[in-house]
C-alpha cells in the first residue's frame, strides 16, 4: 500500500538524522507531490507517523517530527523541572488558573471527599523546549493548607508544601490510560481535537496515609514514555 511506503520513507529520513525533532514538514500540497501522491493518501502515512510518535501537529502551524520521549519513572519523585533536567531537557511550567472551589465529581472520587467540600485547583501548562506538551490539573485538600493561593506558585507545589506546611509526598497511586485532546486542554497544547492523549492520575498520601492532593496529567501521547524499574525478592 503506497501509504505505508510512504512512511516508511519518513521513518528511515528521521532515523537517518535528514529530518530532526521539532522540523516542520513542508505543506501536505508539496509533500504530496514529492511523493507523486494524492492528498488523501498522504494524509494516511501521516496518521500512521503521528499513532507511532513519530510526528504531532499543531492546529493550523502543520506537522512537526518528535523529539525523544521524556522518560516518565513513576518510580522516581513526581518532580517535572527535576526529571526534564536529568534527560538535559529544558523544561518549564506556567500557571493557568488557581481558585478555589467546590469538589466537582472527579476531586470528590480521587480525594474521597463529601459532596461540596472546598478544595483548590490549580491548573498549569508544562513545556518542553518551549513546545506545550502536558495540560495539569490539581485538586488540593484546602483544609490541610490554609492560604495556600497566597504562596508563589510558580514555585513546585511539593515545595510549598514542604516549607510552610511540613508536609511531603510519602507514596503515591496511578492511573494511566489513553484518551483524546478535547476543549481547554486541546486548545492549550496547540492540538486539534482529537489528537491523541496520555492520562496520568495521580493521588498523594503524607506519611500517616493522609490524603494531600490528586494530579491529572494530560499529555501529547509523543512526548513521554513510561517507563519503571521493579526488584523481586525471591
């Protein structure tokens, strides 16, 4: 099929270095005619490039070849800025919104909260190379941190937490599943609606087994892979 033999052909540029991460592919019309296709079965391949990770797009700037994954260790402290820095990935966060409210369904599961308890949400923007790569939203107990929305919060949360609570992350639980970019989180991370998504569901415990806060992670399903390390006693 011409559509495979397509990407292969992308496939074997970008692994021979001919095209690198984050290069824009020319427009779909000069692609299509490179390959003496049609556009229809140009656009086939590059569904194919994007399901592997090999591309993304962005809405209305075109198709982009992927850098390497970031290697997401759930092993490791759920710390962004530290785990981009250890790969020599320059990251950066950017705070969206941070109010607080009533617990909507989803704070009220993860939290095992009652119904309109008060909680704070706090929605950031993770970059990677300046490329928006994860849409955050976090629930967190206001009952445990009193003013918390008066801190500085570019600063990590796990920070905050730490110096003027005297509280840390002890264990952590996780959910991840697929899902696609829709609304808010799809128009923040340039995506077209549709685009595939990874979901990472975290929830904190402190070490008394108390419940902290709950991190829901969206991100482009190119830009992290997960990846663990587990001992066996035998």
């Amino acid at each position: 099929m011409q559509y495979v033999k397509i990407k292969d052909s992308i496939v074997e540029q970008i692994e021979a270095g001919m095209l690198s991460p984050r290069q824009k592919l020319p427009a779909e019309r000069k692609l299509a005619e490179s390959f003496d296709t049609t556009r229809v079965t140009l656009r086939e391949a590059l569904s194919l490039l994007e399901a592997e990770g090999r591309i993304y797009r962005e809405d209305r700037r075109g198709w982009f070849i992927s850098p390497p994954p970031l290697r997401y260790d759930l092993t490791q402290a759920p710390n962004f800025s530290d785990m981009a820095q250890a790969q020599n990935r320059v990251a950066k966060t950017e705070l969206i919104a941070a109010k607080g409210i009533l617990a909507d369904k989803l704070a009220t599961r993860l939290l095992n909260l009652a119904p309109f308890t008060d909680v704070y949400r706090v929605e950031q923007l993770r970059y990677l190379e300046d490329r928006p790569v994860a849409y955050v939203t976090k629930y967190i107990r206001s009952e445990r941190f009193p003013n918390l929305l008066k801190n500085d919060l570019s600063q990590p949360l796990t920070d905050i937490y730490r110096d003027a609570f005297a509280v840390s992350y002890h264990k952590s639980s996780y959910r991840i599943a697929t899902t696609s970019l829709l609304g808010e989180p799809a128009q923040a991370l340039r995506a077209t609606v549709g685009t595939p998504a990874i979901i990472v569901e975290r929830v904190n415990y402190d070490r008394h087994g108390e419940l902290i806060d709950c991190v829901i992670e969206s991100w482009r399903h190119d830009a992290i892979s997960i990846e663990s390390w587990v001992e066996k006693a035998f």
